[in-house]
C-alpha cells in the first residue's frame, strides 16, 4: 500500500498507511517499504519526516541497503543538502547505476557541476555502467560549464558502448551542443532524429533563439506547426525573443494569436515574452496593453516593461511605472535597477544614475556583477570614469562582463593606456578575456595607433579561436586602418566566414580615409552582389570614397539610389555630398546644395563647406559658412581655425587677429594637439606645449637642432598655419 500510494503520488497516505504499519503490525519494515517512505517525504519536502525516517533506517540496520540508501540521497540531493548526500553516497558499500545517477543529478542541479564530472569519471573507472540517464546528467554538467571537448568525449563513449539513445537522451544531445554554440552539430543531430517530440523541437528552437540564428528559429517552428506538433509555452516564448530580436513586428503578432488559440497567453514566460516583444518592435502601446490585461502582474512584467521604456529613452513613463511598482506589493530587484541605469546611460543622466545607485543601496540589493557592470557603464558614460573605476573595485568576485565594462568604458573616454594596463590585470587573474574583451583592448590599441599591441592582440585571438567573431574582425580592421596597414585590414576581411555590415562598413571606410576610392566602391559593389542591405553608414563610406576620388557623378547617383534601401539622407550625408561638390571646385553648387537641404544644416555641414572655401581661399563665402557654423555650434574651435586659416592664406593679418580675439571673448578653447610613439615597447604621448615628459629637454633640443637643419635647407613654415596673438607672438593652431 505504501508503494502503491508513493507511486501514484499519495505522499500523505502513504506516510499515513506506513504509521498505521507500525502501530498495528509487529513485523520490521522491510527495505522497500522504508524507500517508498522516503520517497513520499522527498515528494512532501518534509525535512523533519525525513529525518525521523532517516533515524528509523539506522536503527533498523538498513544503512547498508543500497535502495533505502538511495532514496535517502535522492532526498538530500533534491532538498540542497548535498554535504548528507555525498556522506550517505560514500558510506555505501554497493552502489547501483540509480545511486550514481542520482548523485550526479543532484550536483549538476545545485550547479557544482565540476563535481559531477569528476563523479562521471570515478563511476566509469568502476564496474558500474552508465545508463541514459547518468549521460543526460552528466551533459547537463558539461553544458553549464562550457566543457565543449568533454562532452565530445562523452558522446564518443555512448557511440562506443553502444548505451540505448533514446529521444530524451539525443535531446539532452542536442541541448549540449547548442549551449557550447556548436548550432550546426546540434541541427545535424536534430534532423536525424527519428521521432521528435515537442522537447526536441523546443530545444532547437530555444538554441538558435541564444545563438542569435533567430531566422532558423523562426522557420522551425513553422515546420513544427505543419507536421502537426503543437508549440508549448517555452517554444512561443523562444520564438517571441526572436521576433523581437528581429524587429519582425507582424510575425510576433500571429506567434500573440497562436497563444491565444491555444490558451497559453496567461503563462508567465509567455506574457513576459509578449510585453518584450512589442517592445523591442517599437510597438509600446500594445505592450503596454498586454501588461495591463495580465491578470497578475510581478516583477519580471514590471522589469520588461521599464525595459521597453528604456529602450526608447522614455524616462517619465519607465519613472511612473517604477513608482507604481514600488506603491505596489512588488518588490523591485536587481535586474530592475539594471533597466533603470541603462535608460540613464543611454540619456547621459549623472543625476539619476546616482539616485539609482543609492536605491541599489537602499534596497539592500547585492552589488553583483549585472549591476556592477551597468552602473560601470553609466559612470563611464557620464564621463565619470574615476567613479566607475572605484565600483569596479568595489566588485569582489568579478567576471568578465564586469571586465569588459571597465574597458569600454576606458575605451569611450579615450583613456586608451588605463585600458592596455587593466588588460594586464586581466592576465594576471584567472579569468580568460572574450570577444568583446578583444574588441575593446584592440580599438585601444588603434585609438593610438600601436600596430605592435595591435598584432599581438591578433595572435592570442587566433589562438583562442575568436578571429572569426565580427566584432573582433570589425576592431582588427579598424585597427589595421588607423596604423596604415592596408593590406592587413584587407586580410583579415577577406579571411573571415561571418561578415556582418559593420565589417563591410570597416572595409569600405578603409579604403575611403586612406584615398582607394576605387576599392571601397568594389568592396560596396560586393556587399550588394552578396545579396546584403547596406545601411546608412555603409553610405557615409560609399560617399567619402567619392568625395576624395571627386567622382561628383557617381556620388549623387549614390546618395539618391539611398531611398532605394529605405534609408533617409541623414546630417552627415549631406556633409559628405557639400565636401563632394567642394573638393570638386564647385562651391557655390555646394552652397546651393544646403539651402535645398530638407533638414536643417547643423555644424558639421557648414564646417564642410568652409573646409572647401579654405582650398579654394573663397574668403567671402569661407567668412559666411564659418558664421553659421558658428552659431550652430558656438564652443567648436575648429569653425574658428578654418576662418583664420582662410585669413591667413591671403594675408589677411586684422581678421586673423579679430578671430583669435573672439574665440577669447567667447571662452573657445582649441583642444590641445595629442601623438604618440612608441619606442621600446613603451608607448610615449605628447601634447602640445606640455612639458611633463622625463626626456623634455633632451627632444627640444634635437627639434632645434632640426629646426636649424631645415632653415639651412631654405624651407619657409606654411603662413596659413599661423595665427598671430595679441602679444604678435606665432602660436601654430
């Protein structure tokens, strides 16, 4: 009768039935009545029953029995205590392939999975079999510590001894490998599947959905609709993180119908999968409407709502919902705080980062490594990166997100050498660096122009295996440009597999900066044949190419083929066609050109124009472009030293000097000139008039001795490089 009512799931009668056993019976309980009991205080998740039972098991002398004692660790195991388990485990004499199964489950759960490995190897060193449900276990352990080549391993050693795949332990397969990003083994090991159950498709499409294959996912779950397999909550919940990944609006709506129709749409997952979606796909109003038709609404509905707010940079509504969710009984947690500060960081809100920060506080929550990582962010942001440093520190057990953080945030704030030195760091801790690591370290390295660190970061890329990462590609290409090595930059273009835009993006602004006019145009003509969409960067790119190589023609034809890709001209388009028509002599077209704008010119369109007058010497015209530059943008120094520059070509020395007194007046300031040089694996940097440097002394005299050298020669310094100050001394702008 115990058995009966543990098996059926009875917990209560069966503890009841065993009472009543003892009470009214003088007969010991045998072995499997006592594993039955334990079993139905494992499903109660009655502790102190279990415990009672447990005394009961070592005065009845069946701590030896290898099925009690299983039930025991089964029940630890499952409760967390894993300490009981292992002494109940290492004190049988016999073990079966259930007692080994269930340990090993109950590690890898409690995510100690290390310690179910080392169990896995102990048990095939043994003369105990691994079963299905060991491997399954086991490579349950492997994917959550990313042990790519062991669970290749464990594959190989089911093949070998020829162990029963059944489909659960082919899923299980399958889940392996798509959680060690090996998507196309895990698709190879899918479609051989004979009989696929709604699990196996679930967690393909889950494993293309955090794979970011979001199109695979989405023809998946077409197939598994037409071969009569019904999705559950968990694939329409993948299936909706992919619609808004994609921004495929219209797709998420009829995934919103399927769940409807099959009344799953108040699940959780489901519900909070909707109100991201419509999110992501700029649709806030009908997220907004899912939300507030949810009949309960927790915390994850308050966190993916603030999200879609944040996303959009709509600070008082995120505010309004934050406020309503703590009038409410829902309690705000970390991933809430973590949307907070990326609505701040992406507003630039110092303000309303520190008052985040002190709720953070306040609420007693965990500085952990997500809200590290996000108030690193908005601090660097805020041009606070001393204040974003000092977090970082205050972080004690950091993983490389947090890392990653701190070195975009140097990055941004162009502390390009905090950035090479905090790399070091890195390396003498235990963590290794990732794709983004690499992305950050090597655009330091190409902010200034160190080809050596450069390289050397290319070398521990391709040993790590990451040289085939877009973003890692993108950096590498930038970073080869920026130090000259043109034909690098094309190497590793062509050498890669996964060229997204950015990366063509890269090539095309390559050749455009360094005047291959005629290669970024064939780099751009290939990203069309491949049957890619540009973006309106790839015509910033396009544009320039034309501007240098003063292909007027083929550059209006560009940039009003752009409404052909849904693209809109934007301000710096419009830049590139004035400093088109400029570059080409034709500056009253350019002229004419802006006042035909559709939208309003701002700086960076009239410095273009005055860049243009100023090779031409069009005074009157450089004069009028400088003005309105000006006026759009008063605390830029470079409209300023455009104009004087223009003045001084001409010898105009009343207006150079009128220039240098305005920008006084005003308080505009230039920014000082910055190089550097590296020499003896040690990077030197230099700014203008600075005198910090340990050798100072030393490089002025061999400049002047220099400077003695090219005077004897009978060079003559450029006058439209100099403007004259109030005292008539040169100052070189």
């Amino acid at each position: 009768m115990v058995s009966m009512y543990t098996k059926h799931g009875y917990s209560v009668e069966a503890l009841v039935s065993f009472c009543r056993f003892r009470r009214s019976c003088d007969e010991k309980p045998n072995e499997y009545i006592l594993a039955s009991v334990v079993r139905a205080c494992s499903q109660l998740g009655s502790l102190s029953q279990a415990l009672q039972v447990h005394g009961f098991v070592l005065k009845g002398g069946f701590v030896q029995d290898v099925y009690v004692g299983t039930s025991l660790i089964d029940f630890y195991a499952k409760h967390g205590y894993m300490d009981e388990a292992r002494l109940l485990f290492d004190s049988l004499e016999v073990k079966t392939t259930v007692t080994w199964t269930t340990i090993i489950a109950g590690y890898s759960k409690q995510g100690r999975s290390e310690v179910s490995l080392k169990l896995f190897n102990q048990m095939k060193d043994g003369d105990v079999c691994p079963d299905r449900y060991v491997i399954s276990s086991v490579l349950s352990a492997c994917s959550a510590l990313g042990f790519l080549e062991w669970g290749k391993q464990i594959h190989g050693f089911v093949l070998r001894r020829g162990i029963d795949m059944d489909v659960s332990l082919l899923n299980g397969l399958v889940d392996f490998y798509l959680k060690c990003r090996k998507v196309k083994t895990g698709r190879i090991l899918f479609d051989r599947l004979v009989d696929k159950n709604v699990v196996s498709w679930t967690t393909m499409i889950a494993g293309c959905m955090q794979n970011s294959f979001h199109w695979d996912a989405m023809n998946l779950i077409v197939e598994m609709a037409r071969i009569g397999c019904k999705p559950d909550a968990f694939a329409c919940t993948s299936i909706l993180t992919s619609c808004g990944s994609l921004q495929v609006l219209e797709k998420g709506r009829q995934v919103h119908a399927y769940t409807i129709k099959a009344n799953i749409d108040n699940d959780d997952f489901v519900k909070n999968g909707l109100i991201d979606m419509y999110a992501k796909c700029d649709s806030l109003t009908d997220a907004r409407k899912v939300f507030d038709l949810a009949a309960a609404i927790n915390v994850v509905s308050y966190n993916a709502m603030i999200e879609g707010y944040s996303r959009q940079d709509k600070l008082y509504e995120a505010l309004d919902l934050f406020r309503e969710m703590r009038l409410s009984s829902v309690q705000p947690v970390l991933l809430t705080f973590i949307g907070l500060l990326g609505l701040s960081a992406s507003l630039f809100h110092l303000k309303l980062s520190n008052q985040i920060h002190g709720l953070i506080i306040k609420y007693g929550v965990s500085l952990d490594n997500f809200a590290g990582s996000g108030l690193i962010d908005v601090y660097s942001k805020c041009s606070c990166v001393g204040d974003a440093r000092l977090v970082f520190e205050e972080i004690y057990d950091k993983d490389i997100v947090v890392w990653n953080a701190m070195f975009s945030g140097y990055c941004q704030q162009l502390e390009n050498e905090e950035a090479l030195k905090l790399y070091k760091d890195l390396q003498l801790s235990r963590l290794a660096p990732n794709e983004f690591t690499f992305a950050a370290v090597i655009t330091a390295a190409s902010n200034i122009a160190s080809l050596r660190q450069g390289q050397q970061f290319h070398n521990q890329v391709i040993k790590m295996g990451l040289d085939d990462d877009p973003f890692v590609t993108n950096a590498l290409v930038d970073m080869y440009a920026k130090c000259g090595s043109i034909k690098e930059a094309h190497e590793v273009f062509s050498s890669t597999n996964q060229r997204d835009i950015p990366c063509w993006n890269s090539m095309i602004s390559t050749y455009a900066q360094h005047g291959e006019a005629t290669k970024a145009l064939e780099v751009f003509e290939h990203l069309i044949k491949e049957g890619l969409k540009p973006n309106y960067v790839t015509f910033i790119g396009v544009l320039s190419a034309c501007a240098h190589a003063g292909l007027v023609d083929l550059g209006f034809h560009h940039f009003e083929s752009m409404s052909q890709f849904g693209i809109e001209p934007r301000t710096e388009h419009h830049a590139c066609m004035v400093s088109l028509l400029g570059r080409a002599g034709r500056i009253l077209e350019a002229k004419e050109f802006i006042a035909n704008m559709p939208i309003k010119p701002t700086a960076v369109v009239w410095r273009s124009l005055l860049s243009a007058c100023r090779v031409s010497g069009h005074v009157e015209l450089g004069a009028y472009a400088a003005e309105m530059a000006i006026s759009c943008d008063p605390a830029d120094s470079g409209s300023y030293i455009l104009l004087s520059n223009i003045f001084a070509s001409k010898g105009m020395w009343l207006n150079v000097k009128r220039v240098r007194e305005k920008m006084d007046i005003r308080g505009v300031v230039k920014e000082p000139g910055c190089s550097w040089i590296e020499v003896n694996n040690e990077v030197h940097r230099f700014i203008a008039r600075d005198t910090s440097h340990r050798d100072t002394t030393l490089i002025s005299l061999v400049l002047d001795n220099l400077i003695l050298h090219i005077k004897g020669l009978g060079s003559v310094a450029n006058a439209a490089a100099i403007l004259l100050n109030d005292r008539d001394e040169s100052i070189i702008l």
